[in-house]
C-alpha cells in the first residue's frame, strides 16, 4: 500500500542567525532568529510511505542521497512516523529549484517541504508550530521556512518551546534580497559542524547574551519598515556570527576576497544615501538587502563590482505549501 503527499518550501534568509545549540540533537539554539522567506527559489519534494519498502530511500535532483544525508531525513520521518504510529518506510524524492554549486544551501527548503509532504502523506492535519518544530529536527533553520513572509524562531528551551512564527506576510514589506554569487573553489564547513563549533570561541557567549537586544531591534524595525535601523542591526548580527566563525577552534573563514569588497562597497553606498545592507550566512556569497525602490539602482552597482558573478534576485516568499505529486 502507497500513501503519499508533495510540498514545496522556500529556504531562508536570517536577518538575525542561528548560531550554536543548546542541544544538537534536538537543534534547540543558543538564542533566537528573524528571517525571510525566499520566493523564487524552491525545494519541491514528494514522499510515499510503501509497505513494499524495507527502508526509507532518498532521492534528491535526480541522484541517490548519500548516507548521512539520508539518515537526517529518516530522523525526521522517525518522528512523523511516531505520531502516527507507524513504521511503513518512505521514498523521498526532491528537487530543487537553485542553480547548482552555487552554494545557496537547501536544508532550511528541504526539510520544511519534507515535513509538511509527510505528515499530510500520514494524514497527521498538524497545526504550523508542529509543523515547524518537526522540520526543526532536520535543519534549525528550516523551522524558519515553515510560516510564511518574516519569520522568528523563538529559541525555547526544549522541543516544545522551540518554534517559529511569522512576525508579517510577504506583502508587508517589499525587501528585496540580492544573493550575489562569489566564486570559489572549496567546499565549506557546513553549518551543522558550524554550530558545534560555536562554543570553542570566547566571543559566542557575549554573542548569545546579546542576542536578545538584536532581535528586538530587527523585530520593531521590520515591523515598522524602518531601513536604516533594520541595516545596521542585520549587519552588526553578520559580523557578531562571522567573529565568533573566525574564533572557533578550529576557525572558519567563510569570506572571500569578493565577500569583502562587496560588503566595504554596500557600506559605502548606504553612506552616499542608498538603501541596503549585507549579511552573509555560512559561505562565501552576499545577500544585498534593499527595499524595492533601491533594488535597481543597487544592482547597477553591483554588477559593476569585479568579484560579481552573477546576482539571484529574491523577494519576500509565503509558507510552505502543498502541491501536486
Ligand atoms: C549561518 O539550519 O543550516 O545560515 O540546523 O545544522 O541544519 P542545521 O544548520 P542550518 O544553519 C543555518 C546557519 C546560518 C544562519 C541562519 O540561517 O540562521
């Protein structure tokens, strides 16, 4: 017997990150994040439960997922499964609509897809905090890609605690997110090791016990699309979460040369009176945030930079959502 479900997901970007956990395990982080959903980039996913199967089976663009990839995603069908009580296992297939190599990562998109795919599959009805609890499981900032528009993972201290909401829809900001693609050669540290990191370095505690301040600031700011104070906070939060990268034991460092030239020139041209900012995740691209108004004249700018190699252009993207197998 075949029961299945398709979703599609946004990943991601964290205006103010996730970095280190409380418990790895469970992902319960060191302090809370604030993000936006990515419209125009997407993982579209379908699971079906078989009882012909004698394991679960991940597919992912076309290919056979590795060991490790498919023991996280059993970890959060285990789950799914346990509400359900069931132990039937799944074939996983997903896609994803990023360019490939380009190191936009895809765990966020991915595991929210996967979640909301399977619990429907099982027929579970789930309400979105335990959908975005569950996909938690799999990727931290996957609980992030669950509601839509700009959301916040509030950390909690446990599994029940710890989940995001939406502080706005899509529509009540038009921000517009430039990713812009750096070139380079090897492959990072993911961010699952990252975090495990985190600790090693002597900045991430001050880090931690400020966080509460930052999200405060990027919360009212968002919430009353206040630009100059939400670039400030965003980038002083990438540079907190970089610092803490580069002080870890061993160090992680994340930019490029091109990373830094961009970031030096988007804080000159906001100097000048253009509206954007930076922040940049675990790799070497820059995601270039301005409003709408600001988006065409910053990626003139840009792309006369000598490290750009090319620019996705995102706008603000809604929850995770079911689609057609
Ligand atoms: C730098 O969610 O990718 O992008 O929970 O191990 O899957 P895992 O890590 P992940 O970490 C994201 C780190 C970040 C910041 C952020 O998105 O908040």
């Amino acid at each position: 017997m075949i029961t299945s479900a398709a979703a599609a997901a946004h990943p991601n970007i964290a205006f103010i990150k996730y970095w280190g956990n409380r418990d790895d395990l469970l992902r319960i982080p060191a302090n809370g994040s604030i993000s936006m959903n990515l419209s125009g980039l997407q993982t579209r996913t379908i699971v079906q439960f078989d009882t012909s199967l004698e394991e679960d089976q991940l597919v992912i663009n076309g290919e056979s997922a590795g060991a490790e990839a498919l023991q996280r995603v059993s970890a959060t069908l285990d789950r799914i499964r346990e509400l359900a009580d069931l132990k039937t296992a799944a074939r996983v297939t997903s896609e994803n609509s990023f360019p490939t190599g380009t190191g936009i990562a895809s765990s966020a998109s991915a595991f929210a897809a996967l979640t909301l795919a399977a619990a429907t599959a099982l027929g579970l009805g789930l309400p979105e905090k335990e959908l975005s609890r569950l996909a938690r499981i799999g990727s931290g900032s996957a609980s992030r890609s669950i509601p839509g528009g700009f959301v916040e993972w509030q950390a909690g201290k446990d599994h029940a605690s710890s989940y995001a909401v939406s502080l706005a829809g899509p529509e009540h900001w038009d921000l517009v997110d430039q990713i812009v693609l750096i070139s380079r050669e090897h492959k990072a540290v993911s961010s699952s090791q990252g975090h495990q990191l985190a600790d090693t370095s002597p900045l991430q505690e001050a880090r931690v016990a400020d966080a509460d301040r930052r999200l405060g600031i990027c919360r009212q700011a968002l919430l009353e699309r206040d630009f100059p104070t939400f670039a400030e906070v965003v980038e002083q939060d990438s540079n907190l979460m970089h610092s803490v990268m580069m002080t870890s034991s061993p160090p992680l460092f994340y930019w490029e040369p091109g990373t830094l030239e961009i970031m030096n020139a988007v804080r000159e041209w906001r100097q000048e009176g253009l509206q954007v900012c930076y922040t940049v995740d675990a790799g070497p691209n820059v995601h270039v945030l301005s409003p709408a108004e600001h988006a065409e004249a910053v990626k003139r700018k840009l792309t006369a930079l000598t490290n750009v190699k090319s620019i996705l252009t995102c706008t603000p993207g809604g929850p995770a959502w079911l689609i057609e197998p």
